[in-house]
C-alpha cells in the first residue's frame, strides 16, 4: 500500500463519505441490527452512531489502520464495545456461526475477491442470522454502465482498488445468500457512473 493510499485516501474518504445522504442510508440499513455484529469494511466508522441499542458488540474487519485511527473517538462513543479483529473481508478470523448479523457498506466494491468475502460472511453466520448491506455497482442502463467500464480503471486507481461496475446481486448470490429484500435507486446528486446503489438485505441459503 503506497503513500496515497495509506495516508491520503482514508482522509478522504472519511470527508466525502458522511454527508446527508450516506447518513440516512447508513441508518435504514443498521435499522434492524441486533445482538453480535460483524462489519466488514469498517472503514473510519460512519456506521457506529446508526447501530441501535440493541447490539451488544460489534467486532469490526478494515484493512486500512489509518481508518481505524480516524475512528477512534468514534470508537469510543459507541454504547457497545467495538473490537478490530482483523485486515482481510476474504478470510474472517472469526469462528462458524460466531455472529448474529453481518453489515458490510461500500466495500464489496473494493475488496479483491468479493465471492469470497460474502462465502465468508455466510460461514460466520448464526442460524437467523442476515447480511446488511450497501453497496455501489453496475447500473441497469446500457450507456451508465459503458461509462462504468470506461472510467473503471481510473476509478481503481484514485479510490484505493474501488470497482464501478460489480453487479452486486450476483456477487451476494454467489457467495451462498439470497436477496431477501433489495432496494435499486441512483443517488441523489451523485453521477450516475457512481451512484447507482444495491440496499437490502440477505439470508444464508439453506444447505442441504
């Protein structure tokens, strides 16, 4: 990880991501958390004021350390205890069936293997248990999504490996869950390239 991406990136990000919209977002998709939690892609921790009452510990999974620092009066607020566990979404350092719900926001788009995360998230999930997430990704309109594959190189470069065009439906799929729940809009403001946005909820499919 080079200079921008270890000191600069993470102050930027903390900025441009807690503004009104991500705000109400972050708190319609904490909503329903309870119990232990897992959130992968913890980042500078924008989602602890959201996470409600009923959540008695949050073990949180971010590679950057930098973030972690941003987060630490954040950290410190919480009503709850707030544990790093570890750097990589791929390989959770967390037993089977070890956590009541899993939140993962804007970070399947950065994470090199996403399949691999989600098949992750799965095995850490007690029985009941959901994944909560928001994500950004690929659009359903043809000239969004050609403008997606164009800019997606760039975009990997300035925002720290973060893809444009995943189609987070497929990825979440993949990775052993169905979509119980899926909200698809644009944000408001944002460039469409950018902005098109995958809210919902999911559950472990069954095994058999």
């Amino acid at each position: 990880m080079g200079f921008y991406d270890d000191r600069v990136l993470p102050h930027i990000i903390n900025v441009v991501m807690n503004n009104e919209q991500t705000r109400e977002t972050r708190a319609r998709v904490c909503g329903d958390l309870a119990g232990e939690v897992v959130e992968v892609g913890f980042g500078t921790g924008h989602n602890l004021p959201f996470i409600p009452a009923q959540v008695t510990r949050l073990r949180a999974v971010e590679p950057s350390r930098r973030s972690v620092q941003l987060a630490s009066k954040r950290i410190a607020g919480a009503p709850f205890p707030v544990e790093v566990v570890g750097l990589d979404g791929q390989k959770l350092p967390l037993d089977d069936e070890s956590t009541d719900h899993v939140l993962c926001t804007w970070s399947l788009c950065t994470i090199p293997d996403p399949v691999a995360a989600v098949q992750e998230m799965r095995r850490v999930l007690r029985p009941g248990g959901h994944l909560h997430f928001v994500e950004h990704g690929r659009s359903p309109d043809e000239n969004v999504r050609r403008w997606q594959d164009r800019l997606n190189g760039f975009q990997q470069r300035v925002a720290g490996g973060c893809n444009l065009n995943r189609d987070i439906t497929a990825i979440v799929e993949a990775g052993g869950f169905d979509v119980v729940r899926m909200d698809n809009y644009y944000g408001k403001g944002e460039p469409k390239p950018v902005g098109y946005l995958y809210e919902g909820v999911a559950a472990p499919r069954a095994r058999y």
